[in-house]
C-alpha cells in the first residue's frame, strides 16, 4: 500500500486522468499552486499553534483594581442579626 491506501497502480491511473482531463502545459501551474496552498496553511497553522504555546500576556492597566470587598458586605449586609 502507498499513500493513503493507495497502490501505485491506483496512483498511475489518477495521474492519467489528471493529465488528460487539464493537459499536461497545466500540470505544473496545478503544482505550483497547490504547494503554495499547501505552505499558506501549513504557515498559517504554525502561527495560531505560537499564539496558543506562547505566554499569557499580562493586561496592562492605567488604574489598580479596585480593593476586594469586606466579607461583611459579602453576605448580604444584614449585619448578623438574624
């Protein structure tokens, strides 16, 4: 077996149909712009696999968070009294 489960009896026949139905002066503009395609995606591919291993970039922010709130207020404000 060869690529993909293909033979290479398979894979001769599918080359023949391919030069026959485009012409062999096509077959190398076919190529070229199917190994452009294939390096576009495999670049594209690599960039968003950066942007996923990269570090978290911290937010930078012109103001402090705001203080955490007190655990009073946090439940309910009524004071405990009931």
């Amino acid at each position: 077996m060869g690529l993909g489960g293909f033979g290479m009896w398979e894979m001769i026949f599918i080359f023949l149909v391919v030069l026959l139905l485009f012409g062999a002066k096509k077959l190398p503009e076919i190529g070229s712009s199917l190994g452009k395609g294939i390096r576009e995606f495999k670049s594209s591919v690599r960039e968003i696999e950066h942007e996923f291993k990269a570090p978290d970039r911290q937010i930078h922010r012109s103001s402090p968070p705001p203080p955490p709130a007190d655990q009073d207020d946090a439940d309910g404000g009524d004071g405990g009294d009931g």
